[in-house]
C-alpha cells in the first residue's frame, strides 16, 4: 500500500507550486486523500461545487503533481464529503461514496503483478521487415535465439507508432515459448518503475532485487521514462539491476523513443551502458513497405483490398505503421457499415478527412508568420543569439508549434531557428508544455495560434 500520510503532503506541495495562491486555498486546501494506488487517486471534496470545478479545471494539475511525486499519472476520482450541510447538498452529494479501489500496490510482490499481459498478435511471424526495421528485427531474433550472447544489451528506438513494442514483445514470446526453463520479463518502463517506488515504501526492497536480479531476461519497454519521470532512487535501482544482470551474462532489452543520447535528463554512465551492445534504430517506412504492411494488416483480417487502394492508401499516409494500421480499420468498417466492396473510390471516401489533412499539412513559414505577427518580432530575431524574454519566449513558442504540427524533426527545427540544437529544442517543447499546463492565457494562445497555423492564413 502506497503510504497516503507521506504522499498526499508532497503532491499538494506540487499543486501549491503550480497554482496560484489564492486557487490554492479555494480548491485544494480542504481536499483529503481517500485512497490511492499508481492507477488512482481518489480524492475527497468538501461539497459538489468544488468537485465540479475540480474536475473541469484542475484534472490535469492533479495528475502532473501526482506524476512528479509517485512516478505514474493515476486517474482522479472526485468523492464528495457527506457533510449533511444543506448548503451544498445535491444528489451527487448524498449517494454514497463509492469504495476506494483496491490498491493494487498491496499485493504485488512480484514482477508477474507489474508484467504487462503480452499481446498475442505481437509476433515476429506478423512483423513486416524492410530496410527501415531489418537491423533491429536481425538483432531481435539473434538475441531470441541466443540470450545473452549475441547483443547485451539491445537498445531499440525509434518514433512512435514504428514497432518497438511488437518486437520487443515478439522476443518475449519467443524467449517463452523455445525456453520454458528461462525467467523472462517484459515490463513497461513506468511499470517497473512504479514496482521500485511501492517497494521501497512496503520496505521490500530486498525482494524486489532478487527478483529482478534473479531473471534471464528483462525487457524493458519506453526506458525514456527513466529520464522524464524517474527520481534518482529510481535510476540508481536500475543501475543496480543492469550491472548485475549484465555481469551474469543475462539478457537485457531496452526499447526507447529516442537514441541514447538524446536520453539527457539520464545519468551518464547509465547511457554510455546502453551503447555497450547493440544501437538499433527503427525508421518509418517506406512507400514500398508501406504498400507490404497493409496488404498484410489487411490479409490478417480476412480482407483483400484492389492494389490501387493500398498504393493510395499508402502515398496518403506516411507517419507510421499505427497510422496504416488505423485506416485499414477504418474502411473495413466504413465497407461494412456501406455494405461494399473495398474498392479505390470506397478507401478515398472513407479516409477523406485522413487526406485533406495531409494536403494541408503545416510549413515553418507557416508557424513564423504566425508567431512573428502575435508577438511582434522578426524572423531574424527568432534566429538570433539574443535570449531576452521577449524574443526567448516566441522563440520556444514557434519550436514548440512547429514540433507539434510540422512534420520536422527536432534538429530540422534546432537548425531553422538558428543552427540550435536538439536539446535546446526539446527543452523549448518540454517547458512550453508545462506552461500551457499551469497558464490559462498562454494556453488560449497556443490554442489560436493553432488554429491561425492551421487555417492557412
Ligand atoms: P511503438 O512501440 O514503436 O510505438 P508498436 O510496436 O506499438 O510501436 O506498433 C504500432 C502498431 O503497428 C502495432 O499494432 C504493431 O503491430 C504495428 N507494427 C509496427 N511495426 C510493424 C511491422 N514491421 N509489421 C507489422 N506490424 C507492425
Ligand atoms: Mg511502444
């Protein structure tokens, strides 16, 4: 069980630097902790105008403070107190407040708690390989058939949508399957490190070494957490347990949204170890490819779609595999709702809004024009080495923006605003997402800035 005295203190302590004072003692100073578990907080509030302002404000506040102190963004429950105060009753007020759920934290000892269930589907026999997977899907099976031995550790990244998961549980599935007597585990990064945070609170620590410390093999999947959400304990613990599964000769498989050294909140003798075996990045795919995983997504649910369908599907959309795989969704169902065939003129109807945004898909010229218009500065400013507020400010505004709806990378945008790097950018991204967070008036701007970059003006 989560400690709800030590707990609740410390994200209130969070809410109180996120908001302003007054809100503070308005909204939050009256609010107890029922309960709380990494997937829920459930919160009690003294009457139900101050549940609904809760909730439609302040969800958000909630979370992020829960995820700088518990490492998990759990979902808020709102219980309004039974005061019998005539005031403020409602029916909302007098049902009963539901039961706190159960802390899954209490009971799990063991790593098969935290596992995530594997997805059956995540084979390597339904993974598509081209050029844009071939190292990492090579590297992947090597390690399946040889634990271990072949690449310690294996480091996958790539973006999102772009098939870390499926083969890094693919491996999974066949580390179990071919070898019974192995100990294997797949786990998410925040799960794993939501297993440290509750063991050190429940004092089994001890145990939760030796069961990482006992394993053959340990997948960890979107270790990027470790560097946005983790505190030191928790680096240190992994550490711990890299080295010593590492100096066994154990098997360990970290998947990543970015490359090792663009982990930099991460410790570095952390990241120089995640270089020691093999790098493998995944690419987006692709038109050929593309045009090979939908036929086979396709394939796979009993469907035959006209090759003009898959070539137009596959020039329209070019971001990643989730994407492909959304829109064979989409007009399988839409045929069937239609009761047609799959036909081109049937794909380009059913994945019309899907198209018209990629026609309009989003240039820097048009983030600048936006930008310098709102905040009334210079493009040449924005490129500059000036860092006074009032061009530091725009400046991260428009790389946020672009990272946003711009398909650049970071070092495409870090190179359009003055030759900066991805760091910086990255930096920019994060911190403006903070704030839209915390001020209402920087959010409303975001908002029609948006729009305005949307539209085309
Ligand atoms: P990531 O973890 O990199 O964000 P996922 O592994 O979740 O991406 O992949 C997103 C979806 O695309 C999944 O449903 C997955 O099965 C599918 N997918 C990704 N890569 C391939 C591939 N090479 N062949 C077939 N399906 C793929
Ligand atoms: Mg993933």
């Amino acid at each position: 069980m989560i400690h709800k005295e030590k707990v609740w203190p410390d994200i209130l302590g969070e809410i109180q630097r996120r908001v302003r004072h007054q809100q503070f003692e308005t909204w939050f100073r009256n609010v107890k902790l029922q309960a709380c578990s990494p997937e829920t907080l459930t919160l009690v509030v003294p009457n139900t105008f101050c549940h609904e302002w809760l909730k439609r404000r302040y969800l958000d506040t909630i979370r992020g403070a829960a995820l700088a102190v518990m490492g998990s963004t759990p979902e808020v429950e709102l219980v309004v107190e039974e005061t019998g105060d005539p005031v403020a009753a409602s029916p909302a007020q007098q049902a009963p407040a539901p039961p706190p759920r159960p802390a899954s934290v209490a009971r799990a000892h063991y790593p098969a708690d935290w596992a995530a269930r594997l997805n059956r589907g995540y084979r390597f026999a339904s993974f598509v390989v081209g050029a844009s997977n071939a190292l990492a899907h090579a590297a992947a099976l090597a390690i399946s058939d040889n634990p271990g031995q072949a690449y310690n550790p294996l480091f996958l990244h790539g973006g999102v949508g772009l098939g870390k998961t499926h083969l890094i549980q693919a491996i999974t599935h066949r580390l179990l399957e071919a070898r019974g007597e192995l100990s294997v585990l797949y786990i998410p990064c925040e799960s794993f490190m939501n297993h440290f945070i509750a063991s050190v609170q429940n004092g089994e620590r001890e145990k939760f070494r030796e069961v990482y410390r006992g394993l053959d093999a340990l997948l960890i999947d979107d270790i990027h957490f470790l560097s946005r959400g983790a505190r030191e304990a928790t680096q240190e613990e992994f550490f711990h347990t890299f080295n010593a599964l590492y100096n066994a000769g154990k098997q360990i498989v970290l998947s990543s949204d970015c490359a090792p050294r663009e982990l930099t909140k991460l410790e570095e003798r952390l990241v120089s170890r995640f270089k020691w075996g093999l790098v493998a990045r995944v690419d987006a795919p692709s038109y050929e490819m593309r045009v090979a995983i939908l036929r086979k997504k396709a394939e796979m649910r009993g469907r035959r779609f006209p090759d003009a369908a898959l070539q137009f599907i596959a020039e329209n959309i070019d971001t990643n595999i989730r994407d492909l795989e959304g829109a064979v969704t989409k007009v399988i169902a839409f045929a069937a709702l239609a009761n047609k065939l799959i036909t081109l003129s049937l794909v380009k109807q059913a994945l019309r809004d899907i198209v018209e945004r990629v026609a309009a898909a989003v240039t820097m010229e048009d983030v600048i024009r936006a930008v310098t218009a709102e905040y009334r500065v210079k493009l040449s400013e924005l490129q500059s080495k000036r860092r006074s507020q009032s061009v530091a400010l725009p400046r991260q505004v428009a790389m946020y923006l672009a990272r946003r709806l711009t398909r650049y990378s970071l070092e495409e945008i870090g190179g359009y605003f003055g030759g900066r790097d991805h760091t910086t950018v990255m930096h920019a991204c994060d911190k403006i997402g903070g704030l839209v967070k915390r001020e209402p008036s920087l959010a409303a701007t975001i908002e029609h800035l948006t729009a305005r970059i949307r539209s085309h003006p």
